[in-house]
C-alpha cells in the first residue's frame, strides 16, 4: 500500500520502518524533521519495569498542593487550571481501584509485547551497539517512603520484572557510589536498559527506513479527511493522498483527530532537564530518585538530570526554572555531581488520563491509523506501537488484544 506516517518522532519513524520492511511504499511528513521534539531531549531509557499509570487510587487528594510546589514532581500552572479541568476529571476516573487495575494490566501487556519488539528490532538492524543494559537504581529517603513503594514492587513482580530491593546504604552504594546518605532504601532493576542517546538513536532508524526505501518530507501537515478507502493530507507544502495514514504526531496531534470528529483528551506533559558534559559524574546506571519525579541517566558521554510532569500545554512559555530546580536538587542527591556546562531543554510528551497510548484505527475513518499518547514512555513503547500499527494498516489481527488502547475508550 501507499501509507503517509504524520510525524518523524520515535514513534512515527519506527511505525514508518515497519511498514517499508513489510514492503508498503511510506512517506514520512513533519513540519521540523527527524527526533525534533520529545524524541531528542527525554532520559534515553526503555523503561519496560515502569507499568504504573499516574493516576493511582487517591492521587487526587495530593491535588491541591501541587500548585503550592512550582518545582515538585506532577504541577500545573495556575494559568492553566481552568483548561486543564475536564482532563482532570478523566484522571481522577482513572484512577479508581477497578480502572487503575485494567491499566496496570494494559500497561504490563503493551510493556512486555515492546521489550520482545524491541529485541526483534535490535537483531535484525544490528542496533546492539546504540543500547546500554545497565539496570535502573530507584532510590528512596527512609523507611516509610520505602514501604509505601512496597505495592508497586508487588505489582512489577506480578508483571514479570525482576528486581532486587535494596534496604541499606551499603547496598545502594554497590551499584551507585556517590548517593547522598539521605537515601537509605532502593530497588534495583537490572533489566533495564538504556540507549546511548535518544537522538541519534530515530535517526539511525530513519536511516533504516530510507535504506528499505522510505521518503522523509519536511512539511507542516495541517489537514487530514478520510473515506473508507482513502486518506488525504494537506499543508502549505502540497496534498497528499494515500490508501492509509497514521497519525504519529505526538502532544500535536490532537488538532488533526478532531479533524477526524474525535474529541480525545490529550494533553501535554512539559518535561524538562539539563544535559551536562563528559567527566560530570561517575554514573554506572539509570537512577531515579522516586519521591522527586526525575532522572539522571547517561547520554554519549554526558549527565542528563530531568523529569518531572508540568500538565501545562503547549502554549504556555517553558518555566526553565524547573530545569534549574532539578539540577540543583541532583547537585545535592549525588553530592559530587558537577553542574557547570549544561544545556538546558523542554520538550512536550503526549498524555492521556490512564497513561495508555491510542493505538487503533480511527473510529468511523479506517484508513486512518492512531498512534500517539505515549506519554513519557514513547522511546519505551516505541517498537511494540510500530508492530501494533502494522498489523492494524494490514487489518491483520494484532499480537495482543489492543482494545484497552483503542480511541473508542473515550
């Protein structure tokens, strides 16, 4: 078939790679190029342990405090608080006990299908040498904030992770020298892994994908108008027409939906960080440090520190703010990090309120094939998507039951 893919992020490029190696002609459009947005600043982790939604049972009743802590883990700014409000209604629903399990059971499924694919994708592009497996530290400050993860760990084994919970500073500092003595408790996950750099990481696989015959086109896609039978396209560029189209677009897809009639409710996570120079610390895994919402993991030779949730849109200006707060929080957390040299970023991650991605054709337009709303754990789920969005262009049946990812649960 003759398939045009809306956005050359992680997810749109490896769903582009897919189709082109089972044949299709492809053509890739986005309005920046290639890994521009969310693709090109996030942690570079594949973070397959991590089957926990945000909307946990009684998150709402940390609510009204995080507009009091600008800098803490999940914030909205004020400006935004009005608009945000019925996304906000959609988290709180997801977030009770029956709609919480089914999403912990999505997540684990979609999470487990993309580890495979990913290993599928590695072998057959000889990729090997772009990933890290050097497992994830998750650190946390005292014996009560460690007990109340307890249940999360419990969760993660029943999904298969295997992991190693840690319960003294000298454990932790087998595995991470430097950590500041305020973390006492850990869990160590040692299959996880990390890509070098996220960057270059899609754009080895665009490289791929133009080898098996694919076309990038740098154009701002503004329209889209589906029959049964066909897709069309349009921007300043030029119109296009194709037999399917899929929707990758990332936080900026939702304009194109409603075009579609679909009232889906996507928001954006802003996350930020600061990616420091070779020699900044002696890292050796991907740590996070649970109670503040970021990361500090290693990118080609340097230190990225970021993080965090700011439900704030796309709109807004950036907070950079942020960016320094985490900064100076992991100067302190890892007391011989070295926080000269930095550059900063902000990226916008597309959320949906149970933390599960839109993987389906687009409901009454069939040529029309949805995939976005990954979240943070776009680079996660990348490769199992792309499999997932074959099958669907290929009206094959899927290799899991993707009804919990359907548009239609909206």
């Amino acid at each position: 078939m003759k398939i045009g893919v809306i956005g050359a992020g992680v997810v749109g490029v490896s769903a582009a790679l897919a189709l082109a190696k089972r044949g299709h002609e492809v053509t890739v459009f986005d309005r920046e190029g290639v890994a521009a947005g969310a693709s090109r600043g996030n942690a570079g982790a594949f973070a397959f342990a991590e089957i926990i939604p945000l909307a946990t049972p009684g998150v709402m009743r940390k609510a009204p405090f995080w507009l009091f802590d600008p800098n803490g883990p999940l914030t909205i700014p004020p400006a935004y608080m009005l608009r945000i409000a019925p996304w906000l209604f959609s988290f709180w629903q997801a977030s009770l006990p029956g709609r919480y399990r089914a999403a912990v059971a999505a997540q684990s499924a979609l999470m487990a299908h993309s580890a495979a694919a990913l290993e599928r994708l590695v072998a057959v592009h000889g990729l090997q040498d772009m990933l890290r497996r050097e497992g994830q530290l998750q650190l946390y400050e005292g014996e009560k904030e460690f007990s109340r993860s307890l249940r999360e760990w419990e969760e993660r084994r029943g999904a298969g992770v295997d992991f190693t919970l840690l319960e003294s500073r000298g454990a932790i500092a087998e595995i991470q020298p430097g950590v500041a003595e305020r973390f006492t408790h850990g869990g160590f996950t040692p299959g996880w892994i990390n890509v070098t750099d996220p960057a270059l990481w899609v754009e080895r696989l665009a490289e791929e994908f133009t080898r098996a015959g694919g076309r990038i086109e740098r154009a701002d896609i503004r329209a889209i108008a589906a029959s049964p039978s066909e897709a069309r396209i349009t921007g300043p560029e030029g119109d296009w027409r194709f037999e399917r189209v899929v929707l990758a677009a990332g936080a900026f897809s939702g304009r194109l939906s409603r075009q579609l009639g679909l009232r889906l409710p996507l928001e954006t996570e802003r996350g930020y960080n600061t990616t420091l120079p070779a020699g900044a610390f002696d890292l050796r895994t991907h740590v996070t440090f649970s109670g503040h919402g970021f990361v500090v993991s290693r990118i080609g030779g340097g230190i990225r520190v970021g993080g965090g949730v700011e439900l704030g849109g796309l709109h807004l200006p950036p907070r950079m703010g942020r960016a320094e707060a985490l900064l100076t929080k992991a100067a302190a957390f890892l007391p011989g990090l070295k926080t000269q040299g930095g550059t900063q970023w902000m990226g916008f991650r597309p959320s949906m309120p149970d933390s599960l991605p839109v993987i389906s054709a687009a409901p009454h337009n069939p040529a029309v094939v949805l995939a976005f709303g990954h979240g943070h754990l776009g680079l996660t789920q990348s490769a199992g998507t792309a499999e997932l969005v074959a099958d669907i262009v290929e009206n094959r049946p899927p290799a899991i039951d993707i009804t919990p990812y359907r548009a239609s649960r909206f």
